[in-house]
C-alpha cells in the first residue's frame, strides 16, 4: 500500500484519484471531503511549510494538481516540493498532466519554472524522486458535448468533431498523441506500485495518429468533410493572425470575460506545438506498464459519435 498526498483538486486529479481508489489498497488524503466522500481531507495553507509538514509528514508520494497559471510565483508548489523533501516524500509529480514540449511558452511559464526547479534540486545529487505525466490531447475533448461526463468542462480543441471543422499551422501532417483522461488514471493508479525508478519525462500515448489520418478519420465518421482553415507560421510567430472560430475553454480555472483571450492564446500555443511536433508524447510508461489497456481513439469516436446529431 501507497500511502499519498494529492495537492489540488480539480477535474483532471478527480479522474486520477478515482482510478487510484479503484485499486483498493492505497490510502489518499488531501482531497476536498465533499467531493469524493470516502477520502481524508486536510486544509492547508501552502505558504505555511510547518503546515504543509505536518500535512506530508508520513506520505510515500505526493501529486500535485495545483493550478500553475493561478499559482503566482510558483510559490505553492515550489514550497510543496521544498515540504516533501523536508519530510522524506520518496515520490513526487508536479503539477503537469500535458506535453513535453512547452515551447518556451507563456502560455505555461509557470510550467516551466517548476521543471527548472526540480531539475535543479536534484543536483549534485538526487533528493527527490519525481515523474512528469504527459498525456498529450485528452480525446474526451472530440466528444460530443452532452458525452463528456458531468465531471468534465467542455473544451473544444483546434480540431472540432462538432462543427466538423479543423485549425492548423501550415505544416499539418505529424504526429497527435491521445490518451482518455480515464487512461492517465489509470497508469497514474498503476505506477504507484511500479517498483523501479519512475522516469523524469512519463509519456502517455494510448493512440497516436497523424492530422490528416485523424481528418480522415472524421470525415468517416461523421459523414461530411471537414472544412480546414491553415495559419502560416510566419503569422504565428509575430502573433498576428485571424480565424473564423476558435476553441472553447469553459474550464471553471479561467475567468468567463477572459476566455474568448485565453483561447486564442491557446491556439496560438497549440499551432505552433504541433507544428514542431510537440504533441507527438513519447510512450514511456505505456512500455513500463504493459499491463495496463489503453483506449484507442477510432473506437473512442465510433462509440462517442454513435447515433449523435
């Protein structure tokens, strides 16, 4: 048994921790009570380490899932992992849930700060052992809004099965890694008793497909073309650029006057990911973890787009 602190709580570590729960020998505290019942729930204060101590003292891992664009500084989780070395966490997970490749973004430089540190705390020699789980795209996202699960903002990507319409950079045929949120439960759930070093960079990649593979895909399964509409790259990096729609981020961490600005901010952030193909997520803990089945993103979209209007 695994006894572990979760440091947040939103949609995606609600999905974590109920994967984890349905292993049924591990032992989670730090989860909002009214949320999931059955957990130990524990109120803390980040910018109190005494309190953040007593919380941690005892806990073999700790996941993080605290918001990066609201945690100003990274003063919560850089006082998290400060904690958890303190007190002798054996294994920690910043706050990532993702892509590797950040693009030197804004967009996530808070992200990016918390790799540095970690990267750095490690030297000259190791003090805390911690993995980034990377999952790439959450598929659930192509769904149809009414089957994303109540759980589960909706959040409309730059390829919208809805509209059967797609945004994309100039160079469009590489590599997209999917995985379903319930996916990154469960390797999360299993790498918990995984008994061999956990690796720095945790890639997910339940499918891979290439962009004009996934239009294809769409059209087949949605029975209409899909109308594309291309940004070039010169025009993205001057952040300069026009389109007739944009993606959806209804997401209760975003303020609703300013989401119409985050999302093109994230368009932008994702055109020029997947044109360097920063989506492309290396599968590592799919070969560490054999035992574990992934969801396959034709049959996701078969069984999502069934009978949908």
């Amino acid at each position: 048994m695994v006894k572990l602190a979760v440091a947040g709580f939103g949609e995606v570590a609600r999905e974590v921790v109920k994967a984890i729960l349905a292993e049924g020998h591990h032992e989670i505290t730090d989860a909002p009570s009214n949320l999931l019942p059955d957990l130990k729930w524990t109120k803390v204060n980040y910018e109190d380490k005494k309190q953040l101590a007593k919380a941690l003292k005892g806990m073999h891992t700790v996941l993080s899932f605290i918001v990066a664009h609201l945690d100003i500084g990274c003063v919560a989780q850089i006082n998290l992992i400060d904690t958890c070395v303190e007190v002798g966490v054996k294994r920690f997970s910043p706050s990532e849930w993702a892509m590797v490749d950040l693009n030197g973004s804004q967009f996530y430089a808070n992200k990016i700060q918390i790799r540095r540190y970690l990267e750095n705390l490690n030297k000259p020699k190791k003090v805390l052992e911690y993995s980034m789980f990377f999952p790439g795209v959450f598929m659930n996202y192509l769904a149809p809004p009414e089957k994303m699960g109540a759980d589960l903002s909706y959040i409309k990507p730059f390829i919208d099965f809805e509209y059967c319409r797609a945004i994309l950079p100039e160079q469009t045929d590489i590599n997209v890694s999917f995985s379903t949120i319930q996916d990154l439960g469960r390797v999360v759930a299993k790498a918990l008793d995984y008994e061999r070093e956990w690796p720095v960079l945790g890639g997910i990649a339940a499918s891979k497909t290439s962009i004009s593979d996934l239009l294809q895909l769409g059209e087949r399964i949605r029975g209409k073309p899909f109308s594309i509409e291309r940004i070039k790259q010169s025009d993205l990096e001057v952040d300069k650029f026009t389109t007739s729609w944009a993606p959806e981020l209804n997401h209760p961490t975003i303020a609703v006057d300013t989401r119409k600005a985050v999302a093109k901010r994230y368009l932008r952030f994702a055109m020029l990911g997947l044109a360097k193909g920063a989506w492309d997520i290396p599968d590592v803990w799919n070969q560490l973890l054999p035992e574990v089945e992934f969801t396959k993103l034709e049959d996701f979209l078969q069984a999502t787009w069934d009978k949908a209007e």
